[in-house]
C-alpha cells in the first residue's frame, strides 16, 4: 500500500491550489482528478473574473496552467476516482475506482458540487453556447440580451435579479403555480420591471442554429388548457440547485442535509482531524472559482500546520 503525506481528491480550482501549495511546502501530494479533470469550470467557455486575466481566459487553458503549476511543485497527478474512504484513525485508507489503495495522513477533499440540469438532451448540445448554470459566471456575455432562467426558490429568485441588472429581459420559468423563494426575495423579482415570471410553465427543449435562440415551452392550465410555444431566448440558466458530490464520504464527516461537508468557522477543518474540505463540496453559498481557489490555499496550509504539530 502506497503512503502518501497529504491526498488531495479532486482537481478544480481548490485541488490544483491546494496541490500548488502543498507541493511547496514539500509534501509531496498525491491528487486524483475524479471523474471531470479540471472540474466543473471546464464545463464552461471563457472565465472573465478570475484575477489576473484582464481579457479574460479560456476555462480549460486555465486548469491546465494550474495542473502544470502543481506538477512543478511536486504534486503527482492522476486519473482515476476515489470511491472508498476509511477515516476512522490515522492513517487514513481510501480506495480508488482501480481498487488500489493509499494511506494518507491528511486529506484534502476537493470534490466539488454539480449543477442540477432538468435532464433535456438540448441542454447538453447546447452547453457553453447558451446554457449556464451560473449567472455569476456567465451573465456579463448576456448584457442586454434576453435570458431565461429556470427555477422558483432563493437561488432562481437571485440569479434573475443579477441578470436583470445586465440584460435586457429576463424570463423566469417557474412550474409551480407560485415561487418557492422567501418573501424578500418574492418581492423582489415581482416588483423588478425586467423580470417576467412564466408560472405553471415548463421547458421542454431549445432551439437555435448558432447556439441558444430560443425554448419550447409547455404552459399547464389545467387539461386540456395545455398550450405549447416557443420564446425567443439569448441565454438559459439553470437554477435549480447544486449537488455536492460527497456521496463517497457518507457517514465519515459531518454533513448538512444537502451532503455539504460542515468545516469548523471559517476554516477547512472538517469533523474529522486531519480532513480537510475545499471549495464547492463545502460551500453551499458562493460557488466561485476564485473562492475554491482560495479555500484550497487554506486547506493545504492547515494540512502543513497539522502535520508539523
């Protein structure tokens, strides 16, 4: 059995930094990629705000920079998923998709969190040219176009209220008969000017020669009230929630009900003493590639510090 001082799972922002950093510190990390090498920014086109790129960077040009920067330091790379962790004392035993095993001292989960899409193929066709799960990310290539966003909790309500802020009109596709969202947030989107809610009404697919032009609604009223149409669309933006992928670590670490990993304050510390969570796995609230980027900085430095005490 390979023993390795620091295992890093995943390979995101928060993996490939934390592997930049505990590659300099000399500990020689063992990091696997996972299913989606580079994570889920690799899903998207161009990253406008990330720092230190003023004309903005291509998504996988970026992971990869940040891969060879962690093998200059050290950091031996692989393929392959983690599918098994036993953390019950030191060191730690985890299990690969191969059925190889490793024994760490610390580990640094950097798993992520994936979107959830309603499952229509056209989303997949059109991924990265009109479909977005994050308005954040995306919204700046929207300015004064018309978008639709899917969705009816605080999350949906959100999105909407950042896209009308840049768009010309924003569409929000709702299958309920009501929104789901606090009554701030309710309020907000009903009293923004830009925002048309589409209550009752449910995407069935998207059209467009040249990436998203438009999507195939089904509005219900009740049968046989149902009436099918197209609305002409620029952007589609998924808003329906996250899914942290933590299955693997169940019963291991604590967890909030949605399997995001619970850390202790503002630090990486998971329940676990020499476990640590970077990034989207453990962050339900801001998602961003720079704030991966920085927790996983924070979990290889709190990896050190473990290790030196």
């Amino acid at each position: 059995m390979q023993h390795t001082k620091c295992l890093i799972i995943g390979s995101g922002p928060a993996g490939y930094t934390a592997a930049i950093y505990a590659g300099r510190a000399n500990l020689q990390p063992i990091e696997y990629c996972g299913l989606q090498p580079g994570g889920q920014l690799t899903q998207t086109t161009i990253v406008e705000n990330f720092p230190g790129y003023p004309q903005g960077v291509d998504a996988n040009l970026m992971m990869t920079d940040l891969r060879q920067q962690a093998e200059r330091f050290g950091a031996d790379i692989r393929d392959g998923v983690i599918v098994k962790a036993d953390f019950a004392k030191r060191p730690y035993v985890l299990t690969t998709d191969r059925g190889d095993e490793l024994s760490a001292d610390t580990v640094i989960i950097a798993t992520g969190a994936s979107a959830k899409y309603l499952g229509l193929a056209d989303e997949q066709k059109y991924n990265g040219q009109g479909v977005s799960a994050c308005a954040t990310c995306d919204g700046f290539f929207y300015r004064k176009k018309v978008v639709a966003v899917v969705g009816g909790g605080d999350t949906a309500c959100e999105e909407a209220t950042y896209l009308a802020g840049l768009c010309a009109k924003v569409y929000m596709i709702v299958r309920k008969p009501y929104l789901r969202a606090s009554d701030i947030m309710r309020k907000r989107v009903s009293e923004n000017p830009k925002i048309e809610i589409l209550y009752e009404h449910n995407a069935e697919g998207l059209y467009g020669d040249n990436g998203v032009e438009g999507v195939h609604l089904v509005a219900h009223r009740g049968e046989p009230d149902e009436r099918h149409y197209d609305l002409p669309i620029d952007g589609f933006f998924l808003a329906i929630g996250h899914r942290p992928n933590t299955d693997v670590f169940r019963g291991q670490l604590d967890m909030d009900a949605q399997g995001y990993i619970c850390t202790q304050g503002a630090s990486p510390c998971t329940s676990v003493e020499g476990v640590f969570a970077a990034g989207d796995c453990a962050d339900p609230t801001y998602r961003q590639a720079i704030v991966a980027a920085g927790s996983g900085c924070k979990a290889a430095l709190e990896a050190e510090r473990f290790l030196n005490r």
